[in-house]
C-alpha cells in the first residue's frame, strides 16, 4: 500500500467515526413523539389546494390562509395538533386556540415539533423548548422565536397567519 493511498483511507475512516458520534449524539436527545404529546413533523406544500398567500420568509412577510377543510390541512381540525406550513408551524391547542411561530429552532434551525400535553414546542435535536409566544423556556437556544398572528374564521374553516 502506498502512503497516499494509506493517508486516504485513514482520512475517509476519521470522517466516518466523527460522523457517527455526531448523529448519535444529536439522535440521542431526539425525541419524536414526546410522551402523551403531538409532533409538527407532518409538513404540507405551501402552494397545495386550500393554501393562499406567502408563508417563505426568504419572500418577504408571512402572510397566508390555509382551509382546514380541504386534505391538506385538515390535520388543524383536531384539537392538539401541529402542521408545518412553508417556515411556519401553526398549531392548534387543547383547548382549540391556533399559534403560528417560525418553524426553525434558534439554535441550529431545525424543525421544532408541538407539545400539546405541555402547551409548548420542543426542538428535537437539543431539546431548547419554547412557550406559545415563542419565548425561550430552556436552553441551549438563547432566541425566541418569531411569533405570528393566528386568527380562525369558524364560518369559512381558514386560519390566517399574519
């Protein structure tokens, strides 16, 4: 074997074992399915039937209106639940109440999921948790996060974030 050839494989097996402890350390905080608790994992396309508006920041201001009547949505009719939608996670309470916050952590931007048990989001690589208005309520995420309007017309079943 020569020692370029020796200097790669070494290299390729270093990359590998820090990898490895890299997703198992982040995968060992995970929690997916908090006990007795509902997930936003379930993400919608935001220009999908029942969809209007703009809900990519990178587009200027969220502003939109989802119909949850229509398949794609209809996850926001039961009490608990949590949808993904374009940057945004709008969840609707136990109690029936919709919030919308920015769906990415403050910490290294991943996905947060919905707690309906504890009223609250937590992000399942670290585990930083946040209140219905977005506020940081454990660490390592120092930020809150962006907090949008939700109002729901029970008439027409369409949730507007602002």
């Amino acid at each position: 074997m020569e020692r370029k050839e020796f200097m790669s494989l070494v290299g390729i097996s270093v990359g590998a074992v820090i990898l490895q402890n890299c997703l198992s350390g982040c995968s060992s905080k995970s929690d997916p399915t908090p006990s007795g608790g509902t997930t936003g994992g379930t993400t919608t396309n935001p220009t999908s039937t029942g969809f209007t508006g703009n809900a990519a920041s990178s587009k200027g201001t969220i502003d939109f209106t989802i119909d949850i009547s229509t398949s794609d949505y209809a996850t926001l009719k039961t009490n608990g639940s949590a949808l993904v939608v374009g940057d945004v996670i709008v969840a609707r309470t136990k109690a029936g109440n919709f919030i919308a916050l920015a769906k990415a952590c403050t910490h290294e931007g991943t996905t947060i999921n919905f707690v309906a048990d504890d009223n609250k989001f937590r992000c399942p690589n670290h585990g930083s948790e946040f209140s219905t208005t977005g506020a940081v309520l454990s660490a390592p995420a120092s930020s809150p996060l962006k907090q949008y309007t939700a109002t729901f017309d029970s008439v027409s079943n369409k949730v507007a974030i602002k």
